[in-house]
C-alpha cells in the first residue's frame, strides 16, 4: 500500500472513557460489599467458635454418659449373676 491508500483509510479508535460519577459509584459499591464480606466472615468465625464450644460440651456429656452406662451394665451383670447362684438353703 501507497502511503496516500494508508492516509484515505478509515480508521476507528474506540476511546473507553468511564465518567467520574460512575467511576466512585463502582468503587463505592466494591468498597461496601468488601466492608459487609469482611464483618459477615468474622461473625460466622465467632459463630463457628461457639459452636465448637458446644459441640466439645455436647461430647463431654456423651462420655459421661457413656460411662454411666457402662457402669450400670457392669452392676445389672453382677446381680443377675448373683441370682443366677444357688444360696445355702438351697433357695434363691
């Protein structure tokens, strides 16, 4: 190509210009929506904390339980044992 064909050529420049109005709303907006993320993860972390607490609560008792019960059928086990047994007279 001539440099005249070069000069007569169209040419399109796209100019993206993004008003100042707009430009602070977005930021505004993408500054809110971090500050609400960031508030919104450190009330679930505190959530998550105290929930753990009870959870750990929740497995202490079971334990607890458990051992109760444990007990119980160490004891029940014993006394129908012991009936199970003749006794001297030959009664129970």
């Amino acid at each position: 190509m001539s440099e005249q064909e070069q000069g007569q050529r169209i040419t399109r420049v796209i100019d993206f210009r993004i008003p100042l109005p707009w430009l602070l709303g977005i930021g505004m907006a993408v500054g809110w929506a971090l500050v609400s993320m960031w508030f919104s993860v450190n009330q679930l972390v505190r959530d998550v904390a105290d929930l753990q607490i009870t959870v750990k609560a929740g497995n202490t008792q079971a334990t607890t339980v458990a051992g109760e019960i444990a007990l119980l059928r160490f004891r029940v086990e014993n006394l129908e044992a012991a009936n199970r047994q003749p006794t001297k007279g030959g009664e129970r």
